[in-house]
C-alpha cells in the first residue's frame, strides 16, 4: 500500500508508516485500494511497467484527493507483509494538483525520488530482487530523468507482483492507517508489462503464472481496469466517480384528522464506532 509523507498542511502528529497489505476481498477481485493486475503462484524477481502520467482533476479550493500508480513484487493478502515497490501520484491538495514520484520497501514508508513529473509525461518503473537487495528504478522518458537505488527491506516477499492503480493512505503510526480520497485520475493506461519468475520472463497473461484482475471501490471513488491485451502486456484502469443517487419524493396521501394522540418518545439509536 502506498503511504504518504506528511504535508505542511497535515493534522499535526501525523507520521509516515508502513502500512498494510492490499485489502482485497476473497475471491481476490475485489479491493478498497487497489485496480489493476497481480499475479501469483511462482518466485518474482522482477516486475516493469510503462504508463503515461494522468492529469489529476481537482474541484473546489479546499478539497483534497490522491491516486498513486506503481508496478510492484509483494504484498497480496496472505504474504508476509513485505513489498517491493516504486510510482508516481497525481494529487489534489487544496484544490491543486500535484505530480510526484516515490519508491516505498513495507513495513516502512514511502521515500520520495527526487524526479520532477508533470502530467503527460511517460514513466518507466522496474522492481528487481537479487537475493535479499532490491533495486527500484523509475525513469521520466520524456525528460530523461532516472532514478535507481538498491536497498535491502526488513521484509523481502517475492509472492506476487503488481500493476496497480491505488488510492493511498496516510499513517498515524505503524499500526494505524487512514485511506486518503481517491483523486479522479480519468484513465491510465500500463503497457510494457512483464514479469520475472524462476528465470522465465512473461506478460501478465502468462501460463506461468496466475493472474488476477482487481477493482477497486470506495466512498469516494473507485476504479476498474480494462481486459488485457492479447499479447497480455497492456491494459488500461478507469476512474469512476460516486453515483449520487437523488432520492424519489412521493405525494402524501390525504387522511382523515384523527384526534389528537399524546406521542410516545422516540427511541435513541446506538452510535456505531467504526471498525479501526
């Protein structure tokens, strides 16, 4: 899950954590934070993927919403917490959008890659794992600007891998997330996807392996992906807004006066406490 740094404009208290794995439902196509593909079912060493950066569409000076989208090894439900992944955000904040690039190895949080992205533009991200290092690199193709670093994660899960598009969330603590708005990134297409296992390359629709399309959905938003390509290496994911589904209004039927009976109080009802 990708986690965001703390802007100036943040509650106070508010620090960076790792977070979660992806909340996916059951039957595996279901997620609150995540769109896209992941497979499953083999030993990921490496992941690529190619998108163009989607131009945020911010309303209202004083709202906020973020969308992250990344290609990534680990972090399906049922690993072991780990994964391995580097992207971009196109965010709303105060009404404005912003573009920004980052690499994040869970349980720890996100670091950002001092890469200057603006939308249109065409990144390339890969994820490689050489026994326990893990080498992120994230390229502006149309600026020519590249940023790699190897680094060694506390937690290494080479279970899956991923191209993901995710509304973020933003951690209090390690053990305490909260999940941002997801911003209306219109559409995003990921093409160039390929994927490492036990040395045989493949596209996400590979017979090596078992892929596994994901939609997200929430309060604020959610989004779907397309079906891949028939070579398997493309595919895009949509943004759908919330239907706001206006209310019927009824004509009251005309009754009789009845006399006038003394009302009985109206019950209180329990206050739910969410779930944390």
């Amino acid at each position: 899950m990708r986690t965001l740094a703390v802007l100036a404009i943040a509650v106070t208290g508010l620090v960076l954590a790792g977070a979660a794995q992806a909340r996916v439902a059951q039957d595996a196509d279901q997620s609150t934070n995540w769109a896209g593909y992941a497979v499953s079912g083999s030993t990921f060493t490496d992941v690529k993927g190619t998108w163009v950066q989607p131009a945020a569409a911010c309303t209202g000076v004083f709202t906020s919403s973020y969308s992250a989208f990344w290609v990534g090894i680990g972090g399906l439900v049922g690993s072991n917490g780990g994964l391995e992944q580097t992207g971009t955000e196109s965010d709303c904040r105060n009404g404005q959008p912003f573009y920004t690039a980052w690499y994040e190895l869970l349980p720890d949080g996100s670091v950002s890659v001092p890469v200057t992205i603006s939308a249109g533009d065409t990144i390339s991200a890969e994820v490689s794992i050489d026994g326990a290092a893990v080498t992120l690199t994230l390229t502006d193709v149309t600026t020519n600007q590249m940023f790699t670093t190897q680094e060694t994660p506390a937690v290494l899960d080479t279970s899956s891998a991923e191209w993901i598009a995710e509304a973020p969330s933003r951690c209090f603590s390690t053990d305490h997330c909260a999940q941002l708005p997801l911003a209306n990134f219109g559409t995003i297409e990921f093409s160039g996807s390929s994927t490492t296992a036990n040395g045989h390359v493949g596209t996400i629709s590979d017979q090596s392996w078992s892929a596994t399309s994901i939609e997200l959905g929430g309060e604020t938003g959610s989004a779907s992906p397309a079906a891949l390509s028939p070579d398997g290496s493309d595919f895009t994911v949509a943004f759908v807004p919330v239907q706001v589904t206006q209310p019927q209004v009824r004509a009251k039927p005309k009754v009789k006066v009845k006399a006038k009976v003394k009302a009985k109080p109206k019950p209180r009802h329990r206050h739910h406490r969410a779930s944390p």
